[in-house]
C-alpha cells in the first residue's frame, strides 16, 4: 500500500493539567493519510520520532510507538509525549506508517516551546517567584498597595518596601546645602553661607529675588586653574606665567590690555608709588636782577645755569639773579622731597642762593612757596657736583587741579666768576596714591 501525508495539521499544544501546578508535556498532534491517491480507512502502526536535522542527524530522546491508531476519511488524531525537549534548538519530527518512513520531516514550531517554558522552573529571576504555572513579584520587591497620608512609599531595613511617615521636616543640610523645612537650596561651593542670601539657588534655578554680595566674595567662589582663552582670544589666562591678557592670547605682562580702558573712577594702587621729575639748570630763564645788567647764561650742552656777567662790560662784578623754569606734576600727588645740585671749583669766589618749588592757585595773583633748598658754596673748592636738599615739606604739599606750579632759583655772588659757578637744577620727588 503506498501511503503518503497530504498535510499534517500541527496544533498548538494543549496543556493537560494532571494536578494543581503540575504541566503536562504532551502534544496533539493531527494528520491526514492517503493510501492510492484516496483517503485511507482503518488502523495503521505508527512510529513518531524526533530528530537534530531535516535529514539524517541524530535522534532526540525515545520514540513514540503507537499501534493500531484509527483513522477515518484519511483523518487522524494521538497525543505524543516526548518529555521536555529543548524544542528552542529545531527539532524534526519524522512519521513511519506501517514501517514505511515518511518524507519530508516535518519541523515542530510554536506550541511545543510553551511546553519548555513552562517547565524549566530555573527561569524565574532575581525578584520573581514560580509556583507551578503562576508567576509572581517576591514579597520583598512587591510595594505597599496603599499608604496612610503624610506617609511614603520607604525600604524598610529588612529589604522589604513598607509605609512610613515623611520626615523631611527632620532633614538637615550643610554647606553648600541648605534646608528650610522641605526646601531645599545651594551655596557655590568654598563661599561661607553668609556672604550669599539663602534659597539664592532653588530647584535648580536662581531665585528672582537673590542677592549675592560680590564685596564679600573672597575669589574662592570660582577658580580657574590652568591656560584659559574665551571668546578667540579675547580673554586669556596664562597660568604659567600668572599673566592675564584681554585682547590677546598671548599677555606680555601680568595684566596685558591690547584696546582702551575705560575706567570709572579712580585707579587705586595697592600702596603709593614714589615718582620724581627733573628739571635741569638749562631750562631756567632770567627773569630779575639785583642790578641793570643780565649776569645769568645758559649752557645747554652742559644743561646748567651760571654766572655770565655783562657782554659789554665783561669787568662788571655780579651781585645775583632770578630765574624760573616751569614744572608740571599730576594732580593728587605729594610733593615729599627737594633736591638741587650745584658746581663750585674756585675758592676765589662763592655762590650762594635759594631754589624754590612754588604754587599758585587759580583764585590768586601770588604763589606761595612749597619747598625751599639753600645753596651755598662758601669754603668748597672741588670739582665734584654739590647737592642739597628739603624733605620737611611744607603743609600743604598735595597737588591740586587748579595749581599752577615753577620752580625759581635766586643766585648770590662776590664777584664775577664766569664758569666757576654753576646751577644744574632741582628734583622734585613725589608720592602717588591713584591714577
């Protein structure tokens, strides 16, 4: 008799219930035999037999043999039972009638893996729970199902989740966190809490009414280590060399500004630097004598002022002189010293005289006098410079806006003694505060 398989119906596999939580391993499985081209009536041996390929391979577990299995209208129904198999690896189930193997293999799908799922009882998971068929949340991760009001949802000690009441009125904070009841705000970190009004930082975002000081910020609220440049170039920090350039990226110097500076207000300095200006003896001119005749020259070259007597009477003996020479300090300086120098290299005759430093305020029509050298040569014969000096300025020494200020020198001698006797100027030596 030649059968053949018209088509083999694979149902999904019913899971037979022996006992409560016990899963039955069995499939139904259903099929049609033609024997001659028509549908076969009567009994037929049957062997089922799984396989690890379509073809050839190597059998799986133990066959089923069923005998005398009815059939009717070519239509037939058993129930197989191979165990659990691992039907996720692909198995074949290969059919023999009547000792005659079946072809193709048919390849078991679907309804057997409910089977392996359900029996493989490892399968459950860190926090999970099998019973049988029922799988379920351990009790130690299952969350309370309702809590009281004021309480929440907490992990108790045992590991368990339980009810309990909020205590955040009892949370407490420290710089650079804040609690207030159950508000919660930050201080930047390394900035005491008292330079900074609380709740200036509140869910993330600054509060519309927050006040920082910046007076009290001591420079730890932020700190910039390493080299920096923002903006191309235009701010940059230059931490080997502590320097700071704005405009360039490379600064020259500690504070390097490459563009103008606008500053409103003063520029203070740290501690009064100490500044002074010359003004040699060749810049001072004539501008009074004792006598008719002009016994006061300039050597610019030399950068000196002496005693030249009268061109038309070169026999004219010179009494004294002025002169005056103009001197232009920074207002809010303070005048602190007052040095001239002088030249005598004759003991024929001596020179003698004042130098003056001397102001006039913008409301008057005299100056007065702000520091004052004596000059005197008497009893020096030497070919070195002489110098004197005035540091117990007379108050007020600080300068105004409104100053003007010159110097004068008033020059005393015996007799004429040309390029013996030389004036070489003065030094005013000041303090400045700011800029």
């Amino acid at each position: 008799m030649q059968i053949t398989i018209r088509w083999i119906i694979f149902a999904a596999a019913l899971l037979l219930v022996a006992g409560h939580g016990t899963a039955s391993t069995a499939i139904s499985y259903q099929g049609r035999l033609d024997a001659g081209g028509q549908a076969f009536d009567g009994t037929a041996d049957m062997v089922f037999e799984l396989y690890d390929a379509e073809s050839g391979g190597s059998p799986v577990g133990s066959p089923a043999v069923l005998n005398g299995v009815p059939v009717a209208q070519g239509l037939f129904q058993v129930e197989l039972d191979f165990g659990a198999q691992p039907y996720d690896a692909g198995l074949w189930l290969q059919l023999s009638v009547d000792g005659q193997a079946l072809t193709p293999r048919q390849r078991l799908r679907a309804a057997p893996l409910a089977v392996h799922a359900l029996s493989d009882a490892t399968a459950a998971g860190t926090g999970l729970e099998l019973v049988g068929t029922e799988l379920s949340i351990g009790s130690g991760f299952r969350l309370p199902q309702f809590c009281s009001e004021g309480e929440v949802v907490k992990l108790a000690g045992s590991g368990e989740w339980d009810c309990a009441v909020d205590e955040s009125a009892n949370y407490t904070g420290s710089v650079p966190v804040q609690v207030d009841g159950t508000e919660i705000s930050l201080v930047p970190g390394s900035v005491s809490n008292t330079f900074i009004a609380p709740l200036t930082l509140t869910d993330g975002q600054i509060a519309p009414d927050a006040r920082i000081d910046p007076v009290k910020i001591d420079g730890t609220a932020a700190t910039l280590s390493g080299d920096q440049v923002f903006d191309n170039g235009t701010l940059s920090i230059d931490a080997g060399q502590d320097r700071i350039g704005i405009g360039t990226s490379q600064p020259e110097a500690t504070l390097d500004v490459r563009g103008d500076i606008e500053l409103d207000g003063d520029l203070r300095l740290r501690s009064p630097r100490t500044y002074s200006i010359n003004v040699s003896g060749a810049a001072y001119r004539p501008t009074d004598i004792a006598t008719e005749d002009d016994h006061l020259s300039t050597n610019e070259s030399g950068g000196y002022l002496y005693m030249g007597g009268n061109l038309d009477n070169p026999g004219d003996t010179a009494l004294a002189a002025d002169a005056i020479a103009p001197i232009s300090l920074p207002a809010g300086a303070t005048v602190t010293r007052l040095t001239c120098d002088f030249y005598d290299s004759t003991t024929a005759d001596d020179l003698s005289g004042t130098a003056y430093l001397t102001r006039r305020t913008a409301s008057n029509t005299f100056g007065s006098t702000m520091a004052s050298v004596s000059l005197s040569t008497t009893g020096i014969a030497d070919t070195n410079i002489q110098s004197s000096f005035d540091d117990t300025i007379s108050s007020p020494a600080t300068i105004d806006p409104a100053d003007y200020l010159w110097m004068r020198v008033r020059i005393q001698t015996g007799s004429y003694s040309g390029l013996s006797l030389r004036f070489y100027g003065c030094s005013v030596e000041y303090t400045i505060e700011s800029l």
